[in-house]
C-alpha cells in the first residue's frame, strides 16, 4: 500500500535528512587516494550514533554494512573493503539514515583524485538526470513521467539506464511502495499524490545497461565492466511541488 505522509512525519524525515547531507559532506572531505571504503563506513556509523541516529540498512535482510560502497563497475550495493582507493577511482557512496524514527535515503558519486573526461561526463549526466526526473515529481503525474524523463535524457547523451534496481517509496521503513523505476512511458504507473515520499536514484552506466550478481548476493555490476553512477535523493510531493529532503547546498 502506498502511504502518505503527515506533515509532522515529513519534518521528522527532514531532521534525518539534514543529518544524512552533514554525513555526505563529512565522506567528501575523506575520498582520496589511499583511503578505504571501509574507513568510510567505519566513520559514517560513529558519526550517526555521535547524532543520535543509526545507519537504517545495517541489518536489512542480513546486510553488515552502515553503507554501502560501489567502486567503478559495480552498480549498487557494494561492500565496504579494505582495499584503498585509488586515482581515477569512481566511488558510490549510499546510506539510510533513521533519526528517531524518521528516514532518508540518498547516493552520491565522488571522483576519487584526478578523474578522467569521460568519468566526469558519466558523473554529470547521471546527476542532471536526478533532477530532471525530480521536476516531474508533481501531484498529479504519474510515476512512469520521472522515468520517461531520466531514460531519454541519459540515452540521449550516449548512457544506459540501470532496469533491474529503482527508486521506492520511503518511511515508516526502508523500501515502501510505489517502485519508482528510471526509465518508461509518460503518462503510465500510479499518480503522485501530496504526502508520498519517494526515492529517486538513477543508475546510470557507460555501456549496457544489464547487469550481474557477485557471488555475495548483494553488490551488482554491469556485464560489460563499464563504470557506473548514482545520485539519489528523498523527495516529500507536495502541492506546491517536489521538496529535496536531502539536498546539498
């Protein structure tokens, strides 16, 4: 069932979002060369408990991780390692915080040192097209509007859009109805209604859009090795349009 939001929840998920931006500006201080993505986790659960929050994905149908950590191929849902990053890197960064009870969700992609022209125009298409798809989040159109949106953008520029993983409704818990996929018709799927909460996190790649499993069961990378990027935002519909929970200022 999909779930509305009362303005008193919306402003409690805001307090966890606010706290999930400090978190991602903290992470970007950290990415160079040398440091290790489970470094970064490490540092992310210290910092929400310091807050008085916990990281929502650490135990979510087993996972072990504050974080999750998606190094150049892989898709989404990377573990954190020991191995160090290194220049030229891509890294995915994406967490859950829950603050008091409250959630927000967002993934964002950093540039490991000196990238390459090519990995900086993965980086800015894929982030273009989360706000392409987040203007069309507007009470009364439909899910399959912000999909159709991100989809003939990034293919347009030459990428693909990642079929196999979307966005999701958000709160009381992690992933909620509606699905929110990236890529689609106008006009199709559930109307947006004032009240949902909503994740959209396009995954856009270099090369094919088809992806496959680790041996993990968790971390999914593309079948062809090109590199790939998210940005992810939690977004509150609202009559007067869509409002970012988790902006970045």
């Amino acid at each position: 069932m999909i779930t509305r939001k009362s303005k008193r929840e919306i402003e409690q998920m805001q307090l966890a979002a606010d706290l999930l931006v400090k978190t991602h500006k903290e992470i970007a201080k950290m990415i160079k060369p040398g440091i290790t993505t489970m470094e970064i986790d490490t540092f992310v659960e210290s910092f929400l408990k310091k807050h008085g929050a916990t990281p929502e994905q650490k135990g979510f149908q087993g996972y072990k991780y504050a974080t999750c950590a998606s190094i150049n191929d892989e898709i989404c849902h990377g573990f954190p390692r020991n191995e160090k990053l290194v220049d030229g890197d891509l890294v995915t960064i994406d967490m859950v915080v829950n603050l008091n009870g409250g959630l927000a969700d967002s993934a964002w992609t950093y540039a490991v040192g000196e990238l390459d022209p090519a990995g900086k125009r993965l980086m800015e298409v894929t982030k273009k097209s989360l706000y392409l798809g987040i203007e069309q989040a507007q009470v009364g159109n439909r899910i399959g509007d912000i999909g159709h949106a991100i989809q003939t953008y990034a293919e347009k520029e030459g990428f693909s859009v990642v079929r196999d993983f979307t966005g999701h409704g958000i709160g009381p818990t992690l992933h909620e109805p509606p699905h929110i996929p990236h890529f689609g018709l106008p006009n199709k799927g559930p109307r947006l209604k004032e009240g949902m909460v909503i994740t959209i996190e396009p995954m856009i790649n270099e090369g094919t859009w088809h992806s496959q499993m680790d041996d993990n069961g968790w971390t999914a990378r593309t079948q062809d090795k090109g590199r790939s990027a998210q940005y992810e935002h939690t977004i509150a519909i609202t009559k007067d349009g869509p409002i970012v929970l988790t902006e970045q200022d």
